[in-house]
C-alpha cells in the first residue's frame, strides 16, 4: 500500500508539472498548439508521459483550464445576502476570472470550442462538471426554499437554458464579437430573464433590478443590444 501511495503522488506530481508547463507555454506563446516533446522537456518528463497522463493536447488545455480556477473555495467564501444575490455572486465570481486575464482565458476557450478536435471530450471533466452543477442546484434550490423561485419548472431545466446562455456568450467572445467588458453583465442578464420566468411575486422585483443594472454596465462597455451574439441567433 506504501508503494501505491508513492506512485500516485508521483504521478500526481508528474501532472502537475505539466499542466504548469503547458500554462507557462501558453502564456508565452499565446497559442495552445502544444508541442509535446516541447512540453515534455518544460515539465522535465519523458515524451510518453503527457500522453499517458492526458491523452491528448485537447485534455492538457482542459486541465490548465480547470487548475486555474478555484472557484470552489472562493465560492465557500461569499458572503451575499438574499438567495437572489448569491446567484449573481456566483456567476460574477465564476466570470472574474476571464475579464482579469482575458487574454489567456480567451485562448484556452478558443481551443476548447474548436471542431477540429479527435476525441470526445467536453469543456469541462465530468469530476468538475458534476461538482459546478452541485453548487448550482443549490443555489437554485435555496431560492425556491425561501420562496424568491417557484418549484413548478424543474431546476435541471432551468440550469440547462443558464448553461446555454454561458456557452453562447463565450463563443460570441472567444472569437472577438463580445468585448470582455459586456462579458459579465450579457451572461448576467441572461441569466437574470431565465429566472424572471420561474420568478415568484418576491423574487420577480430582486430580478428585474438585477437585469437594469446589468444594462447599465453594457451601457458603459459601449454594448448595443445588436452587437451581441451574431454567431448563434
């Protein structure tokens, strides 16, 4: 048991390495092209390991996608008052990270939404997948247990419609149609109309003046509502 134990921390010190290298080879080089053998001699692994670790380029830029966030503890620590605010918390926190450093986000999603891909992988591991939609339905829970959401509309569903609005907004900006300032508040208020729908008499009010002040912040980022999102509509 001692020699598993020692084998899967070096392993998992052998990962880290190159996630770490594919991260500073990214930052330096502005494209996530990797070559392997490049990032092999970076992480000071032998060729074969990136591969046997990761299986593909596609897989290494995912996980430097989710070693950077830690959005679990730092969600841990918001402190947002009604069950309406800590939604919008949320969806701040998880969309800070791209407009402080847009430029390295913007490339890895630009690798991630690529078609030319050879394997099956999504934009997020299942692990992390199912550990961001816990945090989700529990806020959307939360909300109809102090009666802001009305329990008749599945929170599945409204997840899914939430989801397809990031996806698309992230397109948009990954390929230079949404400026990063009109990022936060477009998914915001996205996000702010698919709950106005499932809305209560009192969370309708704390919606609707979520959805003017994100307007107000488009307004300042210079966004027309016409601006927004010609790749999928």
């Amino acid at each position: 048991m001692q020699d598993i134990g020692k084998r899967e921390q070096a392993k998992a010190q052998r990962r880290s390495r190159i996630i770490r290298a594919a991260r500073d080879l990214i930052r330096e080089t502005g494209d996530t092209d990797l070559s392997m053998r490049m990032l092999a001699q970076r992480a000071e692994v032998s060729l074969s390991t990136p591969y046997n670790l990761f299986g593909s380029k596609r897989a290494v830029v995912l996980a430097v996608l989710e070693d950077e966030r830690d959005f679990v503890e730092r969600f841990g620590k918001l402190d947002r008052g009604n069950s309406i605010d800590r939604i919008f918390g949320a969806h701040e926190l998880a969309f800070s990270y791209y407009t402080g450093d847009p430029e390295f986000y913007r490339t890895l999603w630009r690798a991630l939404l690529s078609t030319t891909g050879q394997d099956d992988m999504g934009l997020a591991t299942p692990e992390r997948l199912a550990q961001t939609q816990a945090i989700w339905r529990a806020l959307l829970h939360n909300a109809v247990k102090d009666g802001s959401l009305a329990d008749d509309v599945p929170a599945d569903l409204t997840l899914q419609a939430m989801a397809h609005t990031t996806g698309g907004a992230l397109l948009s900006w990954a390929v230079g149609s949404l400026s990063t300032a009109a990022l936060t508040p477009t998914v915001g208020i996205g996000y702010a109309i698919c709950l106005r729908g499932v809305a209560t008499v009192k969370g309708a009010p704390l919606l609707t003046k979520r959805i003017e002040a994100y307007r107000n912040d488009l307004a300042i980022a210079g966004t027309r509502v016409s601006d927004r999102s010609p790749e999928t509509l």
